[in-house]
C-alpha cells in the first residue's frame, strides 16, 4: 500500500503506477549504491593540485557556467574543468 500510495502520489506520469520510478526514490536507491568513482570534491583536473588549490573549481563555477551537481538520480560523478 506504501509503494502504491507514493507511486500515485509523486510518479511523474500521474497515471502511472511505478514506485521506482518516484525521483527521490531513484535518488535514493542510487546513493545507496556503491560509486564506481572516486569520491572528492570537485576539480580542475581528475588529479588533486599539488599546490592544494583544489578551490578553484568552485572559483570558475562563480564565474563561468555556474555547473551543478547532477541530478542525484543520474550520478555520473562530478565534472572537471578540462
């Protein structure tokens, strides 16, 4: 009755039925999974600066693109600046 009821509730085809579906579920099942990358902040480069100016990358996202983390239902891990 609980997957019924949030299917209906928040499934985006309203008349559709599908609890995996649900956006938060499948965010949720994907955070649950293992990462196949590494797990860090974002950065310039896929190595960490030697320097420690890993900062940067949010530097040029103030100034540039303004990129966002994606969709947690769609993780593909955080973007570079290459």
């Amino acid at each position: 009755m609980f997957k019924q009821s949030v299917a209906l509730a928040y499934s985006p085809e309203k008349n559709k039925e599908d609890f995996e579906e649900v956006l938060f579920i499948k965010a949720f099942k994907q955070a649950a999974k293992e990462l196949d990358g590494p797990i860090h902040y974002p950065r310039m480069k896929p190595q960490p600066d030697p320097d420690g100016e890993n900062y940067k990358w949010f530097t040029e996202n103030e100034s540039k693109d303004k990129r966002s983390l994606p969709p947690l239902w769609k993780e593909t891990g955080l973007p570079y600046w290459e």
